[in-house]
C-alpha cells in the first residue's frame, strides 16, 4: 500500500481518535526541525511519553506526539508530522512500534532525511535515522534486541521516475529497534549527545517525566544542538485509556521561545504536578474524602511553593482554593490564616470571597464572609 493511500484511509477512519491532538495535514511541507529527543514507556506504571528540545520555534507542535494506551512518536530532522497520527493510527490498531515505524517509512520517499522514534505499550521502540540528516546525528534504542538497515534493496537508491524524469530516491539509513526507550539527535554539536541521553534516562529516578527531563539535560550538557536552544516540550500519557484523552494526559508542555528552554519546561512540569494535586483534591471533595483533599490541596502547595520562579500569584490561587474548601467542610477557624496569605498576595481574592456565595461555592452567610475578608485588612 502506498503512503498517500495508507495516509487517506487512516485519515479518514483512525485519525480522530489516534490523538488528543489536532491531526495535521498529511500532504504539509517538511520543515526543518533538527533537534534531540527521546520516546519511552515506564515499566513500572506503563506510562509513555517524548521529550525534545531544539533550536527552532515551537518544536512541541510537530515532533513529539502520545496517546493513552497506544504509544508515544517523535518525528524530527526534515520532519513529516504525519509520522505522529498515522505512527499512533497504525500501534492503535495492533502493529507494534518496530512494524509501524517500518511501514510509514517504506512508503517515504523522504525517509533519507527523516529521524523518527516510537514506542508502543508494550515498550517496544524503534528508532530511525536517515542517511541524509545533517551530522552529528544518531540514535540508540534501549535494550537493544538488534537493528535493521533501510530496506530499499541494499543498494542505498532505487530508480523511479518524477514528472516523467528518472530520478535516484535515497534510501539510505539506519534503524535500532529494542525496548523501554530510544533516544535521537540531528544537526548536535558532536555525536555524544545521544549516548548521553541514553544513559541519563537508564541510571536516573523518579517518575517518567522526570527521567525524560534528566534525558534532555544531559543532552544539552554533551553539547546540545550546534545552532544553540530555542524551545522545547514534553507530553506523558497513561498506560491505558479511558476513551476521555483528556483525563489521560498527565504532562503536555511545551516552552515554545526561550533563552533556557529546559529549565522553563521542568519549571512547567513542577508547576503542572501542582495543578495535578489540585485536581485530585477537587475530586476527593467530590467523594466526600475531606481529609484526602486537604492531603492533596498541601501537596500542591507544597510543590509550588519550592519551584524557582513561580510567580505569588500561581501560589496564591492553590492556597485560596485549599481554604474555601476547609469553610465548606465547617473548618472555618483553620481557613482563616490561608486566607489572609492569599490576601496579602493578590487583593483581588477579596472581591471574588463576596462573590462566591451567589454561585454556592461558599455559604451565603454575611458574617461569616465578614470575617473572612476582614483577613485582607
């Protein structure tokens, strides 16, 4: 089957569900995003996500790619952002990430001047790079059960025609395929930024987000990207789906312009497990675990409040919601000094305290909203 038939038939019967992401246009021009990145499973809770970094505006909206259950892409060098929708279409219905990585770029014409990554639920990897990236470039797949050569028949080129003209289509290139994780880097200052990668994921702790940050900064540290740093992102998925891809993505960040992209995505990641608990806090209220939330509402806080360059106002809003939610549990007197912290960081928490009993967030007793403001004097 060609790619543009592959590409039409997934498009019109897997796309919508192969992403939490909008699907690209299948048939966009490449674009020249040279970066490093990394594709992993976590085999402890299963769940997958990609990192990358790079000089180039806004990579997180090509390169890296993840779906709840399936899988996770990261499709750079010259990339194709179909590789990401059609790499997850394909691990959704079955295929593993060997098979589908080796069935999209059979039918790539471009596959000389792709680096493409996958993983599949299972923490089957493989990684790709084209002959025709720019050097350093290179990839390493964890676990390494073996790799493939381009499969054009050996040669390195294949005689076919364009607009009637007999031209030699590159095929040249080099696959790894393994398990847990792959690594991948075009246009680096030298060619340890990959092995870097690698080892910082295998030897560093703690969740899969933080070992994929570990990854990126040990990459940046071997030498990065020889034109320097520009933006970066990362998305984790859960180990199985919901059918809501809402609910089952964990981290999807991206810093899309700055000096030090990595430190503002692990500042984001930091920020985002906040939020996390605050969410979860929201929802024990909702079961009616009191303690649980006000466990979770803490921890939040917690986090936020020991992250470098969280403004008082993100801080503020974690600490507000932690006290209304202990007036609705009858624990007016514990509430009181959250209150006037948040306060004295943002006024503008006063006027919203008066407004939240018209919509039942807070009891519709004057006297009580009294000496709650009363905290902001």
């Amino acid at each position: 089957m060609s790619r543009a038939v592959l590409a039409a038939v997934l498009v019109t019967s897997l796309i919508p569900v192969a992403s939490a992401r909008r699907a690209p246009d299948v048939a966009r021009v490449t674009r020249p995003v040279h970066t490093f990145s990394i594709v992993a499973r976590d085999p402890r809770t299963g769940e997958m996500g990609a990192a990358v970094q790079s000089h180039w505006f806004a990579v997180g909206s090509n390169v890296v790619w993840a779906r709840a259950g399936v899988g996770a892409v990261a499709t750079q060098s010259f990339v194709d952002p179909s590789y990401g929708p059609l790499g997850l279409a394909l691990m959704g219905a079955g295929k593993s990430a060997p098979d589908a990585l080796k069935a999209l770029l059979a039918g790539d014409a471009g596959r000389a001047v792709r680096q493409v990554a996958f993983v599949d639920a299972a923490g089957a990897v493989a990684t790709w790079t084209g002959a025709g990236d720019i050097p350093s470039a290179g990839g390493v797949a964890g676990d390494r059960s073996g790799g493939w050569q381009d499969d054009c028949g050996g040669a390195g080129a294949a005689r076919t025609t364009e607009h009637g003209q007999p031209f030699v289509r590159p095929c040249g290139g080099r696959g790894d395929i393994g398990r847990g994780f792959a690594a991948q880097a075009n246009l680096m200052a030298n060619d340890t930024i990959w092995p870097a990668m690698a080892k910082a994921f295998e030897t560093s702790t703690g969740d899969l987000a933080e070992r994929l940050l570990a990854a990126l900064e040990a990459g940046q540290a071997a030498g990065g990207d020889i034109r320097g740093r520009q933006s970066a992102a990362i998305i984790v998925v859960k180990a199985a789906s919901s059918g809501q891809p809402w609910q089952d993505t964990i981290f999807d960040l991206r810093v899309d312009d700055a000096d030090r992209p990595i430190p503002e995505l692990r500042r984001l990641v930091a920020l985002e497990r906040a939020y996390n608990h605050m969410n979860a806090g929201d929802l024990a209220v909702e079961h009616g675990d009191n303690e649980g939330a006000l466990r979770e509402y803490s921890a939040a806080e917690a986090i936020a409040s020991k992250t470098e360059g969280v403004l008082p106002s993100r801080l503020a809003e974690m600490i507000y919601w932690h006290a209304v939610a202990l007036v609705n549990m009858g624990r007016v007197d514990e509430s009181l000094s959250l209150f006037k912290r948040a306060f004295a960081m943002e006024k503008g928490w006063v006027e919203l305290t008066r407004r939240l009993p018209k919509v039942g967030l807070l009891p519709d007793d004057a006297a009580l909203i009294e000496r709650i403001t009363a905290q902001g004097r």
